[in-house]
C-alpha cells in the first residue's frame, strides 16, 4: 500500500520541514495527516474524526466544504487564472473584491491593497505608512510601535512587528525603527491591579513611548484588537478608548491587525467595529477567504489613500499573486456566504453569547484559572492552584499535555503556554458547541486527575 498511513508519515518525515515545529522531534513522533472535512469536523488519514476548535489556523469562519467557493474558483480557473495588478492591468475579481471590502469595511476605508497573506499584509503596512509620512515630507517619521507578544506574521517585518521574543533570537529581529510596549494581558500581567487601572496605565505606555521617541519620529501603532497567537488576550474596556485617544492627540497612524478578528470573528465584521476603533490601515487574511486560498490585503482609509494617490507616486511595492484572480473569486463567493447566510449576526446575537455562557462555566474547574472570550474565541488559563493563583512550573508542558489528550478526545485546541485557546468556524451550531465544551471539560478532568 504505497499510500499507507505509516508511509505518508515517513515521507513526510524524510522530506517535509514543518512551519513552527521542532522538525526534529516531529519526525520521532509523526505528523497527524488532516486528509478531508466537512462542516466543523476533520477526518484524519486513519479515519478520526475531530471537531475543529480552532477553524483550520484561525480562519475557516464558513466552516469546510462549502460548494460555492469550489464553483467559484472552478469558473475562475476556466476564465483566467492568472492575471497580475502590476502595470495598468487588474482583473474582474479583484475589482469586484476591492469593492465588496470597501462596502463592508468601515465608512472612512475605501481602499485595498491586496497581498498573498497576513504576514505580507504587515510588511505592506510598513512600507505603507512610512512613506505616507515621507510623502507628506515627514521622512524621519518612521518608527511603529508594537506590543510585547503581539503576533504580525513571521516574514521579517511581520516578526518584527510582533512581539515573539524566539522569534526576534532567530535571525536579528526586530528591523530597524520598530518597538514594542506592553500588552494589556490583565490575568497575566495584572493580576493584582483592578482590571479597568491596568488597561489605563498599560495604553498610557503608548504617550510614554512616543514622548520618550519624540512624535516627530513615530508613525503608527499596530495591535491586534484581541491578541490571538499570544493567547485570545482581551483588553479590559479602558483600554482602546486610551489607545485611540492617543494616536488621535498625538496624529500617528492606528493600524488594527484584523487577520484573526476580521469576517466575523467577533460578531461584527471587523474588531475595530466591535471595539469602536477608527483605525487607518487594517492588515486582512485568514477569514478573508475562509482559509480556501491564500489571500490578503490592507485596507487603506481615505485619508491615507489620498496621500498615497495625490503625493506618493509610484508606490514600489507589490507581490506576483496581489489581487490574484482565482483567489479574489473565492474570497468574493465566501464574503457573499457570510453576507446572504447572516453568519455575522449569527455570531453576535446567537451562536456567539452560547459559546460564552457555556465556555465561562469551564471556569469552576479546578484546573482553569480563567475561562475569558469574546465572540467565537476563547481561552482557559490553566493553573496549579486557582487560589491563590500558581501557574504551572512548566507551562509549555502542561499545554502540550493537554492539547494531546484533547484531540485524543476528539477536538482540536490550541495550546499557547498553559493557556488553552479555540477559535472555531463561525457556523459551528449549538450541539457541536455542546460537544466541544463536553469534550474540553473531559479533557480537564483527565488532566486534573493525573497532575492536580
Ligand atoms: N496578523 C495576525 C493577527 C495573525 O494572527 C498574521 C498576521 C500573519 O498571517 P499569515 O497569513 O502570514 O500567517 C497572523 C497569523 C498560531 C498561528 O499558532 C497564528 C497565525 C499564523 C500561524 C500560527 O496561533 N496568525
């Protein structure tokens, strides 16, 4: 049987170097070979089934298997397949996207620049918002200033701009002219501090930083409205009314990274729209296309766009795959689905409040110093002893443990430390809510059993 589960994994082994992995280890153990899915579930090369908990990597909001998106990209292919948006050429798709985005995007964003992925979305903003500035003849306004444990994307701008301390040790990051405040992680970081002081005192880094750095030279703040890769960290309320107040006063760019919390993660279209943020740039990916095809882009508010198209000139940036048109037609077929199927307003008024109420009761376990979430995200902070609050000696460990035993179980979470994160496609219904939450309790009581 050349095709053999124990044959797969061994090529695998032999000839494929895995993103975010000890490749090392990984060939030791064996990969797990996703082979189909359909709705919320995966099927495996030896048959499980999973519930996906976490949509893919954060971005299958339609869920697996939707027929229109196949259509869409068959059409295409037999249409064109390939055409660039580089010297004075574009494609149907991509401007039929441009315009669909602009629509659901906030009233002052009008523009999209599209790219193949989050990570090149970010390095788009880079190159975006310092020569806004130096086309508005501020060339030493050129500094971004990020958070620690922020996540951006791993090209060299992307990692950057994030805040992953292993990453920055892999390969001389941060680039130049980008720095990084804290995060508003409150259970991590604040503990002891009422919730509402903290988020106050952790914005107000950002006027500290850019008083210290002098505002003539910073250009822009990034966050992510709720941090996903560090670990669904939820700002307390205070905080990004002070952010915007901030960059307001201070005339520096807002950039809301939306690849996690766009297309209706957070039961409204955009993060921005569910925190109030008027943002000047907001990278996208990920739900853009529910994970389909590779595609993403930044949306460009009108104030910017019109620098950018009356003073910029030529803008040298651009990939071979911006606005690619079999990927634009998929991503239109999955804004039509979220649109037509009402799966926002099924996130914010149904769907979304029943996780949460099911998802906070995980809370009284003895193994969860903090069951939060917003939306369809969610995280359980893992502890050794909830009062008073000790962490685990190894968190990673712990993590790792119980993420294994939970696909053991059936469902796929995340670990990031000892924080247990899911993320799940947006159409996920009540019964496969309630499996995911049994599921997850299961899996804390077995883990409770063998280390509390
Ligand atoms: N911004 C944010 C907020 C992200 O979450 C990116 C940018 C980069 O997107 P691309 O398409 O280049 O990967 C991301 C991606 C994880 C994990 O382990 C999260 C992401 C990617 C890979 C792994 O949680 N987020």
């Amino acid at each position: 049987m050349e095709h053999s589960f124990s044959h797969m994994q061994h090529t695998d082994a032999a000839h494929h170097l895995h993103p975010f992995s000890d490749n090392g280890e990984l060939s030791r153990h064996g990969t797990r070979i996703i082979s189909r899915a359909k709705g919320v579930y995966l099927i495996d090369a030896e048959g499980n089934q999973l519930l996906d908990g976490m949509a893919g990597l954060w971005c299958v909001n339609i869920g697996y298997g939707r027929q229109e998106l196949i259509d869409a990209a068959i059409r295409q292919f037999h249409e064109l397949p390939y055409y660039n948006s580089f010297f004075q050429c574009t494609t149907p798709p991509a401007i039929e996207l441009a315009e669909m985005i602009s629509a659901l995007a906030p009233a002052h964003m009008n523009h999209v620049f599209f790219t193949g992925s989050g990570s090149e979305s970010n390095d788009t903003v880079v190159r975006m918002v310092r020569h806004y500035w130096a086309s508005l003849g501020y060339a030493g306004k050129n500094i971004i200033i990020s958070r620690h444990n922020a996540y951006h994307g791993s090209t060299m701008a992307g990692a950057s701009l994030g805040g992953m301390k292993p990453m920055h040790e892999q390969g001389g990051l941060p680039i130049p002219d980008i720095t990084h405040i804290d995060q508003p992680y409150w259970f991590g970081e604040g503990r002891d501090e009422d919730p509402q002081a903290f988020g106050l005192r952790i914005a107000q880094q950002l006027e500290e930083k850019i008083a210290e750095l002098g505002v003539d030279r910073v250009a822009a703040f990034i966050a992510e409205p709720i941090q996903g890769a560090g670990g669904v960290i939820i700002p307390p309320e205070s905080y990004w009314p002070e952010i915007q107040r901030i960059c307001d006063a201070n005339d520096i760019l807002l950039i809301s990274d939306e690849v996690i919390t766009g297309f209706g993660r957070l039961g409204h279209w955009f993060g921005a729209d569910y925190f109030g943020i008027t943002p000047d740039l907001m990278p996208i990916a990920k739900g853009l296309s529910s994970g389909y095809l590779p595609i993403g882009g930044v949306i460009v508010s009108d104030r910017v766009a019109d620098v950018l198209k009356n003073r910029g000139g030529e803008f040298n940036h651009g990939y071979t795959y911006s606005g690619h048109p079999v990927c634009a037609a998929v991503a239109a077929a999955n804004l039509r689905i979220l649109k037509e199927e009402k799966i926002i307003e099924y996130v914010r008024n149904e769907i979304g409040p029943y996780l949460q109420a099911e998802w906070s009761k995980l809370g009284d376990h003895p193994l969860v110093g903090e069951a939060r979430g917003a939306g369809m995200l969610g995280a359980l902070e893992l502890v050794a002893s909830k009062d008073p609050v000790r962490l685990f000696d190894d968190t990673d460990a712990i993590g790792r443990l119980t993420r294994d035993l939970a696909i053991e179980n059936g469902i796929v979470m995340r670990s990031v430390g000892s924080k247990m994160i899911i993320s799940p496609p947006l159409v996920i219904r009540q019964s496969e809510v309630d499996e995911l939450i049994r599921k997850a309790g299961a899996t804390l009581d077995a883990i409770a059993a063998r280390v509390l």
